[in-house]
C-alpha cells in the first residue's frame, strides 16, 4: 500500500522510527524497579520447597529480629481481612497466602517487609516453616483416575480434579465422516508448559496514602483497568473503592502473556502497604517468576484427519487434556475456558468438525495464560499443521499441495468455519506460492532428496497458519462480564497538535508511534506532534489492555473512529469559517476545501485554533473525542511460513538452515514495526520448537527454574529471518488492519517441528514433540540406526 | 554485615560509597548512584541486562560485588551520549528498529560497544557471538544486527 501521506505527515504505511526510542536508548526508559518512592520499603516473598504440603506453622520470631526487617506478613495476617484468597479471572479461587497447604513448588507462604532490598532478603531466609507433604499429582491423566487425590479440598463439593469440560462442533456428524472416511490419520501430541520469561520480571511499588484513602499502584500490568476493577472488586470492603485506586503501568519490559494476571505478590504488597502506610516495592527475581508465574499451554491433544483419497479433507477432531496447575488462572475471555482454541480447524476447508477439552487442577503453578498468542492459538495451530503433514505423510503427497487442495477458496470468504467463525479475509494459496517462491522450494526438494541419498539429514518444513485475533466483539467477548471494547480519548489542542490516550498499554510493541500514526493518517496532523499516553487509570479511557494482538484490531479502530468524529465536528467550524455549507466541502488529508475551489480551504490546524477562539454559534468550543470501539467481529491475519533444517547425524542438533515468512496481517501502519514484530515472534517461536520446557519430576520438583535450565534463544541460534508480505485488508476494521504482535510465534512451532520430521521421515518418523532437543533426535537417530 | 569504602568512577565521575561486602555492582549504580539505565534480568548472569563496562570490559554487573569495582572506571548506558550527541550505536538501535520493550537495550549496547572496539568491521556471525549473552526477547535478533553494522560503518567513517 502506497502511503497517502507525507513522510512529515508520518501517516499509516510510513516506516517512522519509534517515538519512545530515545528514551529507551539513553537508559532514560521508567520502569517498575527505577521508581524510587519516599520512605519506600521492600517486600520479598518465602516460597514453599514442597509441591503439596500441610503447613503445620510459621515461625517469624527469629525474621522479626533481622536488623531491618519490620513485619512478615501471613495467610493469617490477610485472613483478618478475608484477603488471603482471590478470585481468577476465570472465576476460580487463588490463594493470596495460604493459611492450610500450599498447592506447588515455589508457591507464596509468606512476604517479609524490611527497609532494603537485601534486608527483606535476610528475613526470608529467617522464617521458618513446618511443612507437612502430602501426595503430588503431576501427570494430569493420572489426576482424572478415581483414586487420585482430590487437590481442591477447599471447595466443599469438589469430588474430582476436573475443572471444565468444554466441546465446539458437530459430534455426531464428524462421527460419520470418520466412519465413512476412505484416510484417517490420529496423532498425540503434546504442547509443552513454557514460560514467557520476559526479560523484565514482575513487579510493583503499592503506595497507600492513609490521609487521603488513596491506593496508588505502579505495576507491570498490560491490562491496568482491568486490574483496577478488580482489586475494587476484591478489596472494595476494606475500604478499596474504586476511584480511589490508580494503578499506573509504566514502561513495560516485555509482557507477550505473563503480565495479565493477578499475581498474589501484587496483592500482597498492597496489603502491607495498607497495614503499614508506607510504600512497598516488590520486584520478583527471575526464579520466581519462571518457579511461580503463570505458565503457558501444557496441552496434550489429540488430533485426527479424515479424508478422501485424493488428499481432501473431510473431518477433524480433537481432544484435549489441559493441565491447568492448582487452579485456573489462564487469562482467556471469561465465555472461553479453552480460549480460541477453535481454530484448530485452521486455513482449510474443513466441513465436519469437533473439538473438546478438559481443565485439570494438578500440583504446579497455575496459567494458562499466552505466550505471545491470543487464547490458545498456538495450541491450535500447531495441532492442525502438525497433523496435516501426517496426513501427507500418509498419502505420499507433498505437504504443500496438500495444503494448496484444502486451503479455504479466496472466493469463499467471508467464510463461515465448521466450528462457528466467521473469517473475515483471506488469500490462502498466494501466501503460500510467495513463501515457495522466495525459499526455491522445488530446487531444495531436489537437493532433498540428492542429500537423502547421499545419508544427510535435510528437511522442509511448511505451516500455514490463520490466526484469531482482535477480542472480542462484546456479544461473546468479556473478562469476568466486563466488555472487550477498547478505547481512545482524543484532544485536539488550539494549535493543531493532539494528545491521545488509550485503554491498552504498551510493552514494547510501539503504540506511542503506531497510533500516532493512525491519528495522522485521519487528521493529517504529523504523527510527530501526536502525544500517546496509556497505562494510568487516572487519565487514560477504560479498555481492557494489550494482549492477543488487540491493540491495533481495537483500541487502534477506536483511535481511527475518535479521529473521524473530530473530523466530522472539524467540518462543521470549516465551513462556519469558509462560508460554506457542509456538504460543499471535501477532505482531503489535513484540510477541507470547497468543492470547485480548492483555493479556499482550512487546514485542520486552523480549524483547531477556531474551535478554541471562534467556534460557530450554538456548537460547544474544543475539539475532542471518545470512541469505545466493540469490533463487529475478530480478525484473522495469515501467513505461510518455510523452514529449511540441517541436522547434525553425530550431536542430534537441529540447525535452521533459513526461514522465510509470508505474513498477511491486513493493512500495515508501520512496516518497519510491523517486521519487527515478526522478527521477535519467529525467535519467540523457534523457542518451544527447539529449546523451552518446564517440566515437573514425580515429586513437582520444577526442572527449569531458572535461565541455567529454562533456555531462551541467543543470536546465536536465531537465524537471519526472511519475511515478506501479501495485504488482504480486513473488511471490517476501520483501517483494514488485523493485528500482527502474535502471528510468528503461532506460525512458527509447526513449520520448525515439520522440517524436522520431514528430515527423518524416510526413516520411519511420524511425528516429534516439541520442544526438539538434540537429546531427542540423537535418540531417534541412534533408534534407526543412523547416528554418527 | 562489614561496609567498605569504595571510590568509583562511573562515566568519568568519581563516586565514594560505603558499602556492604555483598552488595553488587548492579546495585550500586542502581539504588545508590541511581543510574537505572542498567537493568536486572536474571540472577543467573544470563540474560546480559546488567551488562556494563569495567576498565572498557563488559562484563555483567549482577555477578560483580560493588567492593570489585574500588578504584575501577565503569562506563553504563547513561555515559554514552557525548555532549548532546548520540553514540552511533544508539542512533543505529534507534534508526534500525533495534529495540522494542527496550529492556535489554542498554545491555546489548554496551556489549556491542565494547565489540565495536576490539573489532571495527564485525560479521553478522561475530556480532551474534558477541551478544550471545545478551537476551532479548522482543526483537529476534535481526534488527540487533543491523544496528551494529550501521554503527561500525558510521564510526568507520568518523576514523
């Protein structure tokens, strides 16, 4: 698309380097842990060693006589309050501090308040706990035998370990189409726990000024309404009131999931600010948060194909177990329990389909939220690619023209999917032949199958993946009832300069120069003398903040919108001061002129000034705006991703070889940006592919505690990414966006995980769990008899 | 807890602290000189955040005790920019989209500073190597690169 502004103008299409740079790059950035207050104090948390155990006391006699440390804090101490538990947002309880058992490894038994950050660190280690353990569930199909402890002993009629049981389609008509299909294929597969791990951990600085009853919370939160209203919610009878509680989220260090939630150390240090009157700092380090954070996926499903013969797809089905740790604390809309994992049916034209899953409480730390996707589409994703090529696999056909047969027609949209969306867009095939293009896919099968014969191990790996992003219009789509609008508050001051404030909050993907230039792009004010202001709830309008790509599919619709109604009321004063009538005048980027004479015409700077010094008659002076925008539907970016792997016959490793991108996310407003983002997403999703897992041994013992053994990739491991575009602007969204922060580590996994399956597959191999160590394909190697 | 008085020199000007034998350098600059620039990312010297320069080295300030640096010249993020003028890696960070969260920004920078000194024309494959302890989590990598080749082709032509 061809920018219709100036590079002054910095509208949408326009590559402009980011405002919030230089900042950031002077070391000027303000993050949680930079913010110093008056007479601040500091809270550190003692964690349970055992994954379930009775505690049977908590000794603080010898913490309390640490020098500088003031108070341990309890789950008794919160139970005066009735604070010690809360509610998740997926309406199950949490424990804030627990005042019987603790339910994992690493779970909060108790905060130390000092006057340093080391002192606090001392305390901890000072209080003593008895413990008692009790059995451990870990594996969550053993947690649904009968004879499995019941972990919620505190919900009185809880009889099992099972959470929810949710189901989307036809059951009985996908029955049919597999009885009658001529192929089927099944495949187990297992999404493992992960962790976002971003680089800035989690943390707050709670200030309670007694005098004035205000609760002032600075937190690394991508959701700061939401939180508001909820700690109203849980402490609205302790005197917690809504407008009194600001919470303010300042620049964010990396979020992609793990900063939605309510974490117990966020509100226990309200508590102890509260208590004391004093500010309370809480920084957690990285253990804790990869030990006790919420993690993502932990999905074991099972997907199925039916199909004809000639490669149509005819029917799917998929089952799946998600362990969901001691409770369920995901972050999905609240009408979702499996979040949107009901795109599984993908970007093919599937006409029988069902999907269920099952929630399940075991003894690890509770989640489900994202990694960088919205609800469960990765999981989705990575099911419906991984098992297409199964089926390929299965029918001697090459996986890109099997995909090419199934892929839902460009005529067809919008395309009503068999388990109920409605796709807005899409052109399937062409992203598909660009990726084949730009990678020379025929010429690396040839040298495929050269290298096969001379016993080297190559393999090409393709995932054509179509995301669900944008939520959520409000007839399905809320956090415990409250609506997934979004929103822009939109002042135009005299001289033609503006602020914008929205309802979402940044976390490094750039909205302080995106919706800047969403604003320039409707007003033609440059994008440089737009202000974008989010994350305090005393200033910014009330949205539901920045996850599963949304911001641009909402709050940027509701910028554009808030934009356009200024542009409406710009009108009115235009033609006061031209003289003209309303329906003479046309708009061109960044002035109205008359129509037939476009000498005579008022810039939007010049109207600005009049609707603060000469506004017409009977109209209300300013010029600013409000929308909420409630999207009529979601939307649904695409791409088709080609990866090429060598793989090391002696060490087992897997080395990307190239990878190239094709990402449709609709209309773009930064490129440059928008690259970025796909960059970031492609490394975020070559990690569970190849490097990231947190598992648990019998006894939940965590096994990837800390960056020892949790590995992020390095430059080292992260190829030079190749990404390129097609546009298929989304119908329904003012701008024609879809949303892009997400689609990479979505798409990226299965074309990863088939490249390599494809590299063994002439030895037999069908299928590997990700994440694909070396470990793991060096045994599949020694197993087939070709290791070095 | 014994205290020692130490005398740093942190982007040319000279600092006297006391301080405790454990305290660590990152601390220092952070809670006591308040130079935030320098971010903590993990306690395991893994994720680079905390990276600065001792005497021109980079080395990573979680790991370093503050009571080490006595007597040392320490550059940090914030003594980059030289009389209003950004260092050519922080225009080549800002100018290729190098960052985005802006976390591990000062880190990547300083060890690309100090790469950029031992080596005036890196390869893509050296300038990975260089910042494999360096995490970033937002950006993949690419963007990284390009920074650092624009600033080793803009310091190539300030020599």
């Amino acid at each position: 698309m061809q920018p219709r502004t100036t590079p002054e103008v910095g509208g949408m299409g326009h590559s402009m380097k980011r405002k919030e740079d230089p900042r950031f790059i002077r070391g000027k950035g303000n993050y949680v842990d930079d913010i110093v207050l008056p007479g601040m104090l500091w809270m550190d948390i003692v964690r349970s060693p055992f994954a379930h155990a009775k505690i049977k006391s908590i000794n603080t006699e010898k913490a309390l006589k640490v020098p500088g440390v003031l108070a341990v804090i309890t789950g008794e101490t919160l139970a005066k309050y009735n604070l010690h538990w809360m509610p998740t947002l997926m309406s199950d309880t949490q424990m804030v501090l627990p005042t019987e058992k603790v339910m994992y490894q690493a779970q909060e038994v108790a905060a130390v308040i000092a006057t340093s950050r080391y002192a606090a660190a001392d305390g901890v280690d000072a209080v003593e706990v008895d413990y008692e353990p009790l059995p451990v569930v870990v594996d969550p199909f053993k947690a649904l035998e009968p004879n499995a402890p019941v972990l919620r002993t505190d919900k009185k009629d809880k009889k099992d370990n099972r959470i929810f049981h949710w189901e989307a389609g036809d059951r009985a008509g996908t029955e049919k189409a597999f009885a009658e299909a001529e192929v089927t294929v099944k495949q187990d597969l297992y999404i493992p726990r992960i962790h976002v791990a971003s680089i800035e951990t989690c943390g707050c600085i709670a200030d309670f000024d007694r005098v004035n009853g205000k609760l002032t919370v600075y937190m690394t939160t991508q959701a700061p309404h939401a939180i508001r209203t909820v700690f109203a919610l849980v402490a609205g009878h302790v005197g917690l009131s809504e407008e009194r509680i600001r919470i303010v989220s300042p620049d964010i260090g990396g979020g992609f999931g793990g900063k939605v939630p309510v974490y117990p150390g966020y509100v226990i240090a309200v508590a102890a600010s509260v208590v004391i009157g004093k500010p309370v700092k809480w920084i957690e380090d990285r253990m804790e948060n990869l030990q006790a954070d919420s993690f993502a996926r932990d999905y074991h499903i099972t997907a199925e194909l039916a199909a004809k013969k000639d490669g149509t797809i005819t029917a799917l089905r998929m089952k799946t177990l998600a362990d969901h740790g001691y409770t369920d604390a995901a972050a999905n809309p609240s009408k979702f329990p499996a979040g949107l994992f009901s795109i599984c049916t993908g970007s093919y034209d599937v006409k029988k389909a069902f999907v269920e899953v099952d929630g399940v409480y075991t003894n690890k730390p509770p989640g489900g939220i994202a990694y960088r996707c919205s609800f469960r589409v990765t999981e989705a994703v990575h099911a419906i690619e991984r098992v297409t090529d199964v089926l390929a696999q299965q029918l001697k056909m090459d996986p890109a023209e099997l995909r090419m047969k199934n892929f839902i027609p460009k005529e067809k949209f919008p395309y009503k999917s068999a388990l109920g969306w409605e796709y807005d867009s899409g052109d399937y095939p062409a992203a598909l032949r660009l990726a084949m293009d730009k990678i020379g896919y025929h010429a690396l099968r040839k040298e495929q199958a050269e290298k096969r014969a001379r016993g080297e191990l190559m393999g090409i790996g393709i995932s054509s993946f179509t995301e669900i992003l944008g939520a959520g219009p409000s007839k399905q789509f809320d956090i415990l009832g409250i609506k997934m609008f979004d929103s822009c508050e939109l002042r135009i001051h005299p001289t033609g300069k503006a602020i914008a404030r929205f309802g979402t909050k940044s976390q490094g993907q750039g909205h302080e120069t995106t919706y800047a230039q969403i604003i320039a792009e409707e007003l033609g004010i440059p994008a440089s003398a737009v202000q974008v202001e989010e994350g305090d709830t005393d200033t910014a309008p009330y949205g539901l903040g920045t996850y599963a790509s949304r911001s641009t599919p909402v709050a940027g619709a509701a910028g554009a919108l808030a934009a356009r109604k200024i542009r409406e009321k710009a009108k009115k004063i235009a033609a006061h001061l031209l003289e003209a009538s309303e329906e003479d005048l046309v708009w061109e980027t960044g002035k109205f002129s008359v129509k037939g004479a476009p000498s005579r015409s008022k810039t939007i700077q010049e109207i600005a000034f009049a609707a603060y010094t000469n506004h017409p008659p009977g109209m209300e002076a300013g010029l600013e705006a409000v929308n909420y925008y409630d999207p009529p539907n979601l939307t649904f970016p695409f791409g088709s991703y080609i990866c090429v792997v060598d793989i090391d016959r002696g060490t087992g490793m897997v080395k990307i070889r190239r990878f190239v991108a094709v990402d449709d996310c609709g209309n773009i407003i930064n490129p440059m940006i928008v690259d970025g983002q796909i960059h970031g997403g492609l490394t975020m999703g070559m990690a569970p592919a190849l490097l990231e897992e947190i598992s648990y041994d019998e006894n939940g013992n965590i096994q990837g505690g800390s960056f020892m053994d949790y590995l992020l990739p390095t430059a080292v491991e992260s190829p030079s990414w190749e990404t390129y575009k097609t546009v298929t602007p989304s119908p329904h969204h003012p701008l024609g966006a879809k949303g892009v922060g997400e689609s990479a580590t979505v798409g990226a996994p299965p074309a990863i995980a088939n490249a390599v399956v494809d590299a063994l597959a002439h030895l037999g191999v069908k299928h590997v769990d990700i994440p694909i160590t070396p470990e793991k394909v060096w045994r599949i190697l020694k197993e087939k008899g070709v290791a070095e | 807890m014994a205290t020692h008085d130490i005398r740093v020199t942190v982007n040319g000007t000279a600092y006297d602290a006391q301080v405790e034998s454990r305290l660590l350098l990152v601390h220092l600059l952070r809670d006591q000189l308040r130079l935030t620039g320098t971010h903590i990312g993990c306690d395991t010297t893994h994720c680079g955040a905390c990276t600065v320069l001792l005497d021109g080295q980079p080395v990573k300030s979680c790991t370093v005790l503050a009571v080490q640096a006595d007597g040392r010249q320490i550059s940090t993020v914030e003594g980059l920019e030289k009389d209003g003028k950004l260092h050519p890696l922080q225009e080549g960070f800002w100018e290729k989209h190098g960052l985005q969260c802006g976390y591990c920004t000062p880190g990547m920078l300083m060890t690309t500073c100090a790469l950029l000194t031992r080596s005036k024309n890196p390869s893509e494959a050296e300038i990975r190597e260089a910042i494999s302890g360096n995490l970033c989590r937002c950006t993949g990598y690419n963007n990284i690169v390009k920074a650092v080749q624009f600033a080793a082709e803009r310091l190539g032509k300030e020599a």
